[in-house]
C-alpha cells in the first residue's frame, strides 16, 4: 500500500480481495525467479557456470535480511500446498518450469554423469530449495558454500 501510495480499499479495488492479490503476488514471483534463472542459464558459459552462479547468488543471502526472510513460493508451498490447491498448482508450474529449465541446460552440455539431464535437473531443484530452507534457518555460510561445492562436483 506504501509503495502503490494506495488505501486498503483502493489496493484491494484494483487487486481483488487478499486471497487473490496473495495468489497474483505468488504467479509474479514465480516468473520473477524463473526469468532470472532462465537469463542465468542462457547467459553462463556452460551449464555448471550457470548453475555456480545461481547458487552463488543464493551463497549471497546468507545472513541477510532477505535470507532470513526465505524464498516465498518455498515458504507458500511449506504452509499452504497441502491446503490449497491454487497454490498447489503455482508451486506445480513452478518446479515443472524450472526443472524444464535446468533439463534444457543440462542437455547442451556433455556432463561425465550416468544421471539424465532429466534426473540431475530434479536433484540440482532439489538442492537449490534445501538451500533456500537452511538458509532461512540460519545456516553459515561456511555450510552453504560445502552444499554448493559438492552440488557442483556432483555434476562433473
């Protein structure tokens, strides 16, 4: 409402009702992240280059204020997914479209891995939200840079 220099009632006039401006706000974020990752990806040198950098990104937040925040389609998944099935299917299009991402990326590159592009997609989504949980439960550093470091061998 500050940043929109709007009332509650124009806010929720423009927007709809709370349920439905949480709801536009969780799909924005989404496609906020998703076009990030994307740009990442696209724009590395190779795979492994785009994924140190995202998770170097995530590296960053250790510590900070939005760190200790989380990630908020992780932490919308961790109270309301088993609830509601709106966000269910965000949450659902959200890790479709970024393991999709990470599986397009993993294919153009030749990895020494018996895994498919497929699987190592599903494990490297899978670190990158246990980092986003460990990094709002106040891991140092120091861990999150190991977890990074081992994704990393992991895929070579």
């Amino acid at each position: 409402m500050e940043a929109l220099h709007l009332s509650r009632s124009s806010l929720y006039d423009t927007f709809g009702d709370k349920r439905t401006l949480f709801l536009d706000a969780l799909k924005l974020y989404s496609k906020s992240v998703l076009n990030r990752v994307e740009q990442t990806l696209y724009e590395s040198p190779s795979v492994l280059a785009g994924i140190r950098a995202i998770l170097d990104e995530m590296t960053a937040g250790v510590s900070t204020e939005s760190g200790s925040m989380g990630c908020f389609m992780v932490n919308s998944v961790a109270e309301l997914v088993p609830y509601d099935p709106d966000v269910t299917g965000i949450a659902a299009a959200y890790t479709n479209s970024f393991q999709r991402l990470l599986t397009e990326s993993l294919s153009r590159d030749t990895l020494a891995t018996k895994q498919s592009p497929e699987q190592l997609a599903a494990y490297v989504f899978n670190v990158i939200q246990g980092m986003r949980i460990l990094i709002k439960s106040g891991a140092t550093h120091e861990q999150i840079e190991a977890i990074s470091s081992i994704t990393l061998n992991s895929l070579q």
